[in-house]
C-alpha cells in the first residue's frame, strides 16, 4: 500500500523559501508512471473526479490525471501546515475556474502541469497564477509571438542576437502570461496581449487589464525546475481579484 502523502513529501522540491517569498509558496513534483501510486491517487478522489477519469479509459493520461489531482491536495495540505490528510481536502473551483479548498477559504491557490510533473502554488496576500513549460525543439516563437504578444515584446525578441535567447524570452514571456491570466481567473481567449511584461535580471509588469489596477499591483516571479519554466504571478493591488 503506497502512502501517497509520504510519496510526495519524499518527491515534492520547494521552488519557494519562506526567505524569499514569505507570502507565497511554490511547489514542484514529478510525475510517477507507476500503476501502485496513481491507484493510491484514486482513493483520495471524489466521485465526480473519478467519473473524469475513467473517461481517460487505459490512456496514460489518466495516471497523470489521478496524480495532478492527489498532488493538488497535497499542496493544499502543505498550506495548512498538515493539519487536514490528504482524504480530508475538498477541492472544488468558483465562477472562474480558480481552484478553491474550502478549509483553507483564506488562501489563494493555482496548478498547473506538464507532461513530466505537476505545480502548485498558494498565497496569503492575493490572487495567484502559476504556470510550468517545459521547452520543445519544434517550438517557433517568433511566429507564436506575432499572435499573442505586446509589439514591445515582439521587438525586444527581434534585438536577440542568438536564438536560444530568443528562445529563453519567448518561454519566460509565455509563462509570465499564462500565470497571469490565471491570477485573474481567465484563459487563453481572453487575450495573451492584456497583459506586457518586461524580462531581464528579473521580470516586471507592464500593462495589465485595468481590473489590475497599476501594473506595480501585479508581482512577479521567475523560476526554473530542471529544464522546465515556471512563473508565478500575483495580484497585489487594493482592486484585486478577490
């Protein structure tokens, strides 16, 4: 019998210190291709999310499916400083798509997940979004960007001089917007080009949707897990998503 609470404690890395980013925590697990685990994963689901799953039939993409849901709660887990296991924890999300856990109503949190692993963040302060790419060779991002970023961002990738620079730019800018988009409870067709960021050292907004309020409101955060992207983003300002 695997306990899955101990199998993530053992795999998950904090991308995040308390040092570092006090009101905000990240954290980062493989995914497992192991039959024992994600069947430990499905005994922590609820009803409605095992009906999701078995839509999935025999695919793989079920066994992510089982742990990404598992990890989440988790993560949930960890924020309440273990005071819930794992098969305590309701996950539900709101009008927004924005996950929820209504033990923990006072905490903001975001997933997000590729094929090699699952992300989790949550924040005290505001909402957050957090994204996780991992970087593919058949990538064209000089392309991808003429339709989902800023004319400043296009021409700040144009000036790259090596193409894994550009390349570098285009995953960061990507991250920061996705993060972003979720920090405020919307997806892709509202518009990658609402929001601009600038990257650098560090990363910084630019523009945003005016429910934002001024884009010093909205901070960012860059990271790295092995080869992967990962940015999280959250909304800091006094009109801020709730």
């Amino acid at each position: 019998m695997v306990d899955i609470e101990a199998h993530f404690r053992a795999q998950a890395r904090w991308v995040t210190s308390r040092e570092t980013n006090p009101s905000s925590r990240v954290v980062y697990a493989p995914f497992e291709p192991n039959d024992a685990i994600s069947g430990a994963c499905a005994d922590l689901l609820a009803a409605p999310e095992m009906d999701r799953a078995a839509r999935f039939g025999p695919h793989p993409l079920k066994a992510h499916f089982l742990q990404r849901r598992a990890f989440q709660r988790f993560c949930a887990s960890r924020a309440l400083h273990g005071e819930l296991n794992l098969g305590e924890i309701d996950l539900v999300h709101d009008d927004k798509g924005r996950p929820m856990v209504p033990q923990a109503a006072h905490l903001h949190f975001s997933f997000a997940s590729s094929s090699g692993g699952f992300i989790g963040a949550w924040s005290h302060q505001g909402s957050v979004g957090v994204d996780l790419q991992e970087p593919v060779k058949t990538i064209e991002p000089q392309a991808l960007a003429k339709t989902c970023f800023t004319r400043r961002e296009r021409e700040r990738m144009d000036r790259c001089v090596r193409d894994a620079e550009r390349v570098d730019m285009f995953y960061r800018l990507w991250c920061l917007k996705e993060a972003a988009l979720k920090s405020i409870g919307e997806g892709l067709p509202f518009g990658m080009d609402r929001f601009e960021f600038e990257t650098g050292v560090g990363a910084r907004c630019l523009s945003a949707p005016g429910r934002c309020g001024a884009p010093d409101h909205v901070s960012c955060f860059e990271y790295r897990v092995d080869e992967a992207y990962v940015a999280l983003v959250r909304q800091d300002g006094p009109g801020a998503p709730a």
